[in-house]
C-alpha cells in the first residue's frame, strides 16, 4: 500500500503536475528534424531544470546528435539499492498534421485520455517517474533508493550514442536494477509486466541475372530470370507449416518457462478482435502455438520489402537484370543475429540457381531479450503494481525489438524491468497519439510505492 | 537474277538514295512524345509526298492517334498479284542522348553502319521498298504486280489504331500477300525469313494482406506475409525442370515440323557468345530444348516485375499489406491468350494461401504466329534474297511478339512474309541505332527482284 501522505500529495499537486506535463509536451523536441534542434536541447533543458529543482544533481551530456541527461540522487547511503531510471525526451515527428483532432503539441484531454505528440511515448511516461521522485522529496525530504535518471534525445532515431555512453560511464552507472517505462499495458486495467523482446538479423537479398535488362519475348526462356529466382530463393524460407525451413535456424532457441507460457495462454487475447484490427481473413504462422506465442515467443522470417523490373502501370515486357529482397528475421533467446547471418548466408548459396548471382547482405541486427522473472526488482513491481491497479500484474512479451534493454542488461549486468504505462491503441507513432489520463493517475502512484518497495 | 537495268539504276541513283534517306531519317518521328506529334505528321507527309512523285496514288488517314499512309500501284493488272507492304515510320524516343555518339537525327555512316534513330527501325526498311519500287517505275514505267504500302506511325506506341484501319478497309487491302520489313537477319551476310513470333499473354498479380502495413515486430509470425505469399506463389510457376507447372500450359502446344526445327539446329548458333552478349554466368530454362528452341519455339513464364513493401536504403522493418507482381507468358501455336488467362487464374486460386486475397488481371495480350513456309511469296522470296546475298536464306524465329503479323494473316487471309534487313546488336530501341550499308545495299536488289518474282 501507498504510503498515505505520497497518496495525499499527488492528489493536492495533480493540478500543477498537469501543467508541467503539458508544458513538457508542448515542446515539439523531434529528434528526426535538425529544424527542431533547438526544441530538442529545450525539451533536455527542461529535464535538466526539473531533477534540479527536486533535489537533484543534474548533467547534460553532449552528443554528436541531441545531447543525454543524467540526473543523479545518491543519498539514500550505501546499503540502500541503486536504481537506474531510463526514457527518452524525443518524439516522432508528427506529420501528417490533418490527422490530428487536436495539434501535436498543444496537449489536450478528451474522454478520459491525454493527446498530444510524446503523451505515451515516452514523455508522459517520463514524467510518471519525474513527479513520483517528486513526491518522496517533497513529502519525507529523501528518497527510499539511490535514483540515478537517465534520459536520452535520441530514442526516435535508433539511440545511436546511447550505448557508447552506458559503456563509457559504467562505473557511474552501476546499479541493482534498470526501470523503463516506454511499453504499454495488455490491456485497460491490466497492469503489465513485459518480460520479453525479439532480437532482429534484417538482411537485404539481392539477385542479379543478365548484365542489363532484357526484352522479355527475345531473350526469355533461355535467361535465368532473377525476379523468377529471387520468388524461388525465397518460398524455400518456409516450410508448407509456416515453420521457418533455414537449416539450423531454430538450433539456438531456449525453451520458454512454462509457467511463463502459462500465463500467456490465459491472457484475455481476443483473436477475432486481432483479427480485425490486421484487416485480414485468416492468420498465418506456426499452428502449434498460440497466436501470442508467435507473436513473442517465436523467431519469424518475414519479407519486409520486394523489387524488380518494371512495376508501373500497364505491361512492360522486360526481363530483369536484378532483383531484390528486404528479409528480417525476429529472434528470440538464445538466437544470435550473427550466427542467424551464417545460417541465412549458406542457405541461400545452396538453393540459388546457377545462372544468377546472390549476395546477401546484414543490415541491421539487435539481439533478443528476456527477463529473469523474479528478483527483488520483479517482485516490487508486481506488488506495487498490483496495489495501484488493484489487481496482479500480467507478465507480456512484445514482438518487436528495444535493442537498448539488451544493453542495459549486457553492460551494466542488472536486471531490467519494464513497466509501461501506455494502452493498445495509443498511436505512439500516428497522429492522435494517447495516454490514459487514468494511467497517469495510477502510474505516479505504483511508482512511488515501487521505489518503497526495492528498499525493502 | 536482277534485271541489270534495275542493278544499273541502283548504282546510278545510289549517292541521291542516301540523300533521301538521310532526309527521312532526320525528321524526328517521335510517335510516343506529343511534342513531337508534328514531326510525326511530317514524317507521314514525306512518304506522301515521296510515294506521289514515284508514281502512286497517295491518301493520308488521320487516326485519333498519329496518321496512316496508304499508296497505292494497281496498274498491273488482274492477273498480275497484289501485294501489301507493310511498315512504319515512326520511331523509338532517342533517350538518353548522352549516349549516341553521333546525334540521334542526324545520319551519319560509320564503319559500314550507318547510325540514327529510325535507321533499321522501320524507316530504312520502308525506304528499301520505296526505293526498289521507284526502281522498277524509273526503269520500266510499271510493276510487275499491284502493291499496296501500309505505312503506321503508331508502331513504337501499341499500333493502336491499325487493327481498326485494316478491318474497316479489309476488301480495299485485299491482297495475295503481305511483306514486311521490319525485323533482322540470322547474322551478317545470313539473309533470312522469319518464320513465327511468340504470342503473349501479360498479367499482373496482386496479394492483398493486411489492411494496412503493419510493424513486422508486433505482428510478425501470426499474420500472413502478402510478399512472402507472393513469392510461394511464383514458385510453383515452374518446376524444378524449368518447365511451366501451371495445369494445362502446354496442351494447345502444336509440335513444330521437324525440318523447321532441323534448320534452327543448322543454325550457326553460338551459345558462349549469346551467353556474353546476356552476361550472365549461366543460361536457363528447359533443358531438352536448344536455346534457340527455348527463345522461339517455347512458351515461357517470366516476372517482369516485383513490388511491395520497403525497397528505400537500409531497414525498414515493416509487414507489407499489398505485394505485386507483373507476370507474362510467350505463347506459341496454338496457344491463346484469352486460355492462358483462365488457366493462370484458376492455378493462382488453387495455391494461394489462406489470409490472403490474390487477384489476377490480364493487361495483354497477343496470339502467337507461325507462316506457312512455301507458297509463292515465299519461294520468290527465297530465291530473290538467294540472289542478292549469294547464299540461301535461313528461317528463323523470334521470341518478341509483332500482333500486327497476326492481324494482317487473320483479317486479310493472306500469307505474311517477314523478311527483314536488320542484324543483331542494331540497338532498334537504344542508342547508337544503325542498320548495315550493305544490308541496304544488297536489301534494295533484293526486294526489287522480289516483285518481278511474285509475278511469275
């Protein structure tokens, strides 16, 4: 339970404390847009102002692009944990303004819910912890925790001197848990515990065939064609049950505890309600598993992008010189995107016909990631979660990829919790981006106690 | 043997024949640019003209498209044959202009060729047939047979008026036989009569998913992939072979008369070579059939494009909604395009995956033809390039697809004759176009011998 007094100063401050949230998201600070620079350094101006007025010591790190903030409170002496708070002050550029009922940046409250650009992701989610530290200083002088804040500009546009700034600064860094709020609840009313994200190998596929391209009727039939070989290269990615056929691509994957799965199969997942929202007749995937076991638990291969030839209106009669495919791969624990590079490598060299040249191509990759449920951090959360929400958290995986959660875990070797605040629905990157104002109202309160609780 | 008045008109009159050729040639006919539509129209007045002054009657037809030249000789009486030629004087766009090395409208001979655009297609070619009829009315005041010229200027654009012109004048245009110069020799010094064009039958094939691109993370694995279906799809469009799987492709197939096919084999055929000129390390498709069988004996299935999700830079890691693929078959006797389609259909239904919606839309198409070899067009033919070559014409066959070819022999009912001056490496559609001076030379001879032969 809440300690009474934190639950009477939010109550007494919850007017203030939306002014200051809505000034925070009436800075339009989009990372992706040099023009909004500026914006960007107020917006961790505006950081760095707040964590000093509540008491504490406050850097802004310059970057080669926008700059991190590392608010430091080291008080609360050394038996005491420490615990490193991380989320990000950009937002997503916000076009197409048209869409928006009300302006990106002018925050808004209709039907319960707060709009604006950066609401959920993750300014208002920032701020939860912002006010939540608020209220322990102001309230009881002190926090329960060693509480060092760490917020980066950059988290739109791939975090790219995040990791080198968690390595150089590691020592500064050490901690007994990472906290994230930047994910989103199952559902209303169901406080979330996400326990796990894929890890990505993403991969470009490029087939060449004639040195330029042909016509069709003169030279067709006696040409490989390399849109005809790139289909053929990629249909052998699967097998007729929607199981992944690269050889050895499942090799790595660790079993999922069951306790985990579980929990997962009794999750209020609606799949008629899924499949509405795709918009389409029939799912697809491996049938042995559960539409949310795909989704979080199991390593997919997708085609993400295609092109070839002639693709305008009409009939172009040509036959190819090259053709091309965007492939990713999402991983999960103990997949490595590497060695999923080598497997993807010597499976497309055996099945490319003679005739054509393949090269294959790693783009991007991130490693998968999955919590070890359990450990003070864990169990703080799930109670104080549990007493803000008044019923238990349920443990969720996500299918995309964070790639800073597995940094955090990898250099600093602490256990990271993600407790999101955000909803299905919520737009995070679409006009009409939402947070639930009622999130916002439970979410200071399980944090505060959550910080009570690591104590313990 | 040419009549050597005839030889000794051409000598005569040679240096004034590239005068006008060079005249016709640099009139930029350029039928697919409207800014051109001018030049265009002057192209068509000076075959008017030119055809007026040799001696025959003259009409232009205005098209809703670019006009049509009809000249016509019928002064050889009722017993003497009539014969059309066929041709066309517009031509291809000269872009890139960057790449000619001498401008693409002004005439210039190099090395024996000469270059510019229109040279082998079609108007040096035309120009063969005006000069040898002017030939034939200098030196003798008549012909030896009624001839009808058919000159289009839509060729390079779809002849999308022709078929319509030619039904609606089908008894004007009746005729024993039709010629036509718009094609190219086996190689230099090789006369040749090409014997059959592949049809054509141009769809393009669109895979519906989701309603909307989706985040390959969040949804990846539990909803059905259109490029991935996409690709399964195209894969069963051959077998492991290089053979049409499709059910039913080749039942209209019509076997090809074993001296036709005996000849093609006689062909100095020179597959390294081919193999460079396509550059590509290997060549494809049924292996049973030569490659010169394969290119103009077979039916084919090529992609002539592919489209679908993410084909910028780098990662982009969506789940597309739509896939699309351009897709056509060369058809050879007695396949039909309008069959082709409901077999296509009915096999994309019969392995498209659930989750998805594929649609099938035919774009084009085109019968595929094949001359009756003998008769008295083509024996006159035979003997008259026999005489001008020295060496007897091979037969060959193309891949591409002309529909007018088809049109003529089924609206006309009357044999076509494809006997073509051009030679391989030409670029009738790139830079650097050139037809052989003594290909014009010898084409000239030829063709004039070729009138006095039809007659006898």
């Amino acid at each position: 339970m809440l300690d009474t007094a934190l639950d009477q100063w939010f109550t007494a401050n919850r007017s203030r404390a939306f002014d200051d949230l809505f000034a925070f998201l009436r800075i339009p600070s989009v990372s992706a847009r040099s023009e909004h620079n500026g914006d960007v350094a107020n917006a961790a101006a505006w950081l760095h102002a707040q964590f000093e007025r509540i008491g504490f010591s406050v850097r802004t790190h310059p970057t080669a692009g926008h700059p991190i903030v590392l608010a430091e409170w080291r008080k609360a002496g050394p038996d005491a944990p420490t615990i490193l708070i991380y989320g990000h002050y950009d937002v997503q550029p916000p076009e197409p303004h048209a869409l928006w009922t009300s302006p990106a940046f002018e925050p808004t409250i209709r039907d319960g819910k707060l709009f604006a650009r950066g609401s959920v992701d993750d300014k208002g989610q920032v701020f939860i912890h912002l006010h939540a530290l608020e209220a322990h200083l102001a309230v009881r002088g002190a926090l329960p925790a060693n509480v060092l804040v760490l917020l980066e500009g950059e988290e739109e546009v791939g975090s790219e001197h995040l990791e080198a700034f968690v390595a150089a600064h590691a020592e500064r860094l050490a901690c007994d848990g990472v906290i994230i709020s930047d994910s989103a609840m199952f559902a209303p009313g169901i406080p979330s515990i996400l326990s796990s994200l894929r890890g990505l190998a993403y991969f470009q596929i490029d087939v060449q065939g004639p040195a330029q391209d042909l016509h069709s009727g003169s030279y067709g039939g006696a040409v490989v064609n390399p849109a005809m070989a790139l289909a053929r290269i990629l249909a052998t990615f699967h097998d007729e049950q929607g199981r992944v056929a690269i050889p050895g691509f499942y090799d790595d994957v660790r079993g999922w505890p069951t306790d985990v799965l579980a929990g997962m199969r009794n999750l209020p997942f609606d799949e008629a309600h899924f499949l509405k929202e795709v918009g389409a007749s029939a799912l697809g995937g491996e049938p042995d598993h559960t539409v949310l076991e795909r989704l979080w638990t199991r390593p997919t291969c997708e085609v993400n992008g295609l092109l070839s030839g002639y693709t305008g209106e009409g009939a172009k009669t040509v036959l190819p010189a090259t053709a091309m495919a965007k492939v990713s791969c999402r991983l999960v624990p103990d997949q490595d995107p590497e060695r999923i590079r080598t497997l993807m490598q010597a499976h497309v060299d055996a099945v490319a016909p003679a005739g054509v040249r393949v090269t294959v191509r790693a783009l991007h990759g991130g490693r998968p990631w999955r919590a070890t449920l359990g450990g003070p951090l864990f169990d703080a959360a799930r109670e104080a979660l549990g007493a803000a929400f008044g019923r238990e958290p349920v443990i969720t995986g996500e299918g995309g990829s964070i790639p800073v959660v597995g940094d955090f875990a990898r250099i600093l070797g602490a256990p990271v919790l993600l407790m999101g605040f955000g909803l299905p629905g919520e737009n995070a990157h679409a006009p009409d981006e939402w947070i639930s104002v009622e999130n916002l109202d439970r979410g200071v309160r399980a944090t505060a106690l959550l910080y009570d609780l690591v104590r313990r």
